[in-house]
C-alpha cells in the first residue's frame, strides 16, 4: 500500500545577518513499507524524526530527496492539483485532538467538511453519512450540535478518527494518537483502531513513543534515531529478540509489573541523549552512547542486513 524509498527531509536553519544557515537532517534515507490492512508502528525516543517523518508521508512538509508511493501513486511526482485527487486516500490523525478541531464548528460541520470538499455526499445524504460515522466510532445523534471543548479528550479523538476515515482511505497516519490519553481511554481508542481496521482494510503508520502501546496494536516495527531506521521487522520479533542496541535500551526502559522482574533485571546502559541533528556524529550516529561501540562504528555507516526474526538492522556489532 505504502512505500517510501530513499525519503530524506531537510530544514534550514537560520536566515539573519550574523547567522549562518545551517541543514538540519530530520529524516535520512528512510526506506519502509506499509502493506494493505497491516500496521507499522515507527518508534524512537523525542528527537528522532518520527513525526516528521509522518508529515512528510502526509506531503505536509517539503521532502529533499525521495519517493513516496502509495497505492500506485507517486506523491513526490504529483503537482499540487494532482495530490488533490489522491488525498482521499491518506489521512492522519494528530496528537491533539482540541488542536486538531476547529474549536468554532459544531460536529456535524467538523466530521462533515472532508465529504463537502471532495464533493462525495450533500442535504440529507451527507447528515445520513455524518450520523454514520459518528456511530461507528462510538458517538450518537446527541453529539452533532456541540462543539469540540464540550468533549472528552477521548470523545475529541474518536471525532478526529471520524472525520480522518469520512472519505475511506486506504492509509491511516496517526501521529501519536493516543499518547495525550489516559490509559483507560488509550485502551478503548486502540480497541476502535483495531475494530475499524478489521471492518474497512485501512493501514496503519502508528507513530508512538509508547512500546507496550505498540505491543497491543502493531504487525511490525521500525525504530529510528536521530532521523535513521536502525531495526526493523515483525512485532514478536523486534520486542523478543531486539538486534539494535538501541532497540534493546528502549525495551529495557519499559517497566515491568512484577517488581522483582523489575529489580532483578539488567538494563544495557544508555548515556547521554540523542545528538543534535544540526550536528551529527559520523558513522553510526548511535555509536557514542552505544556500550558495544567498536572503531568502524565512527568511521561509517552500516548497512541494514538480515537478522533471525524477520527484519533487518543497521549495526556493525552482531547480537551475540
């Protein structure tokens, strides 16, 4: 469904007199693949390119180099006017979804503009069609005349879920989309995610921080740092048997429940914090917190090469 190739994303920084424009590389040479009813879950700590990775999925942002397909459709080829046609197709749901919301138009209006624009339902078919789609997220006709604050965070992300699958697209990118909830609520939003994902066949690029989110609702992962995948492959596999070190410090991070498990077990240790993107390290740019870090690892990139659980990682050490 999805495939992005070579994607790299690039920020100046800095236009004054006294200040020397700089490139920021947020994402570099990202290659991934979405299939049709499967979820990617793309994970890192903040600073790693996730959300911007997404956006630049969305055609939010301006890509340096890259391409972007989906479902046939080059992205990074089409003119503004052609994107158009295909918007449809890909949709996103945000962080926040007061944020998102037009905070001075009712539901109806809000669910309802996405079917206006792209001209696919009006009168009475497109009431029939709002009050459907606020159904099969959870919501009734009692809700169509309030407005956004009149709501839950979790009733405002079912309505952003609404209006993001009002045109049925083929791909859905949410951007975090249940971190600003409680857990509770975060259960019921992922249940929703899933129920309408076996119902209509959508895709999902989950962006999350979360991992035991991730655990709950994803088929594969990718993990990033500072712009790169350095692993990739089948959820059990990737949570089972990580092969990044990297994905192993995030994984020993996550709490465990039993709190003699929890004392009991030996985190690798992780120093220091993702470097700056305006300043990368050369070679791996993990290689500086990295406790296995050997020579070649500052001198050059590694490759992604196949491991036991189904994917690939970029790493010089091999997993013992």
């Amino acid at each position: 469904m999805l495939e992005v190739r070579g994607l790299s994303v690039t920020f100046k920084i800095g236009s004054g007199m006294l200040t020397r424009r700089r490139s920021l590389r947020a994402v570099r040479e990202v290659d991934l693949t979405v299939a049709a009813g499967e979820t990617l879950a793309v994970v890192g700590e903040s600073g790693s390119g996730k959300s911007t990775l997404a956006r630049a999925v969305m055609r939010l942002l301006p890509i340096s180099s890259g391409r972007i397909i989906l479902d046939g459709d080059d992205l990074t080829a089409l003119t503004n006017t052609a994107l158009r046609q295909v918007r449809p197709k890909l949709q996103m749901v945000f962080q926040d979804p007061y944020a998102s919301l037009n905070p001075s138009k009712l539901i109806h209006n809000i669910v309802a503009e996405p079917l206006l624009v792209h001209g696919h339902a009006r009168g009475p078919a497109l009431d029939a069609e709002v009050l459907r789609l606020l159904t099969l997220v959870g919501l009734d006709s009692h809700h169509l005349n309030r407005y956004p604050y009149e709501f839950s965070g979790g009733q405002r992300q079912r309505i952003a879920i609404a209006r993001a699958i009002a045109l049925k697209p083929k791909l859905l990118v949410l951007d975090e989309a249940v971190s600003a909830l409680d857990v509770s609520t975060q259960n019921q939003i992922l249940n929703l995610l899933e129920d309408l994902q076996a119902e209509f066949g959508m895709a999902y690029l989950f962006i999350s921080h979360d991992l035991g989110v991730v655990r709950h609702i994803a088929d594969r992962v990718a993990v990033t740092y500072l712009g790169r995948i350095v692993e990739q492959g089948p959820v059990e596999g990737i949570f089972d048997a990580p092969a990044h070190p990297y994905t192993r410090a995030l994984l020993a991070a996550v709490p465990i429940p039993d709190p003699v498990r929890q004392r009991a077990r030996r985190a690798p240790p992780l120093a220091g914090e993702i470097p700056s993107p305006l300043d990368p390290p050369p070679g791996c740019a993990f290689h500086g917190r990295c406790p296995f870090a050997q020579p070649v690892c500052s001198e050059r990139m590694p490759e992604h090469e196949g491991v036991t659980h189904g994917g690939s990682v970029a790493c010089h050490v091999k997993p013992a």
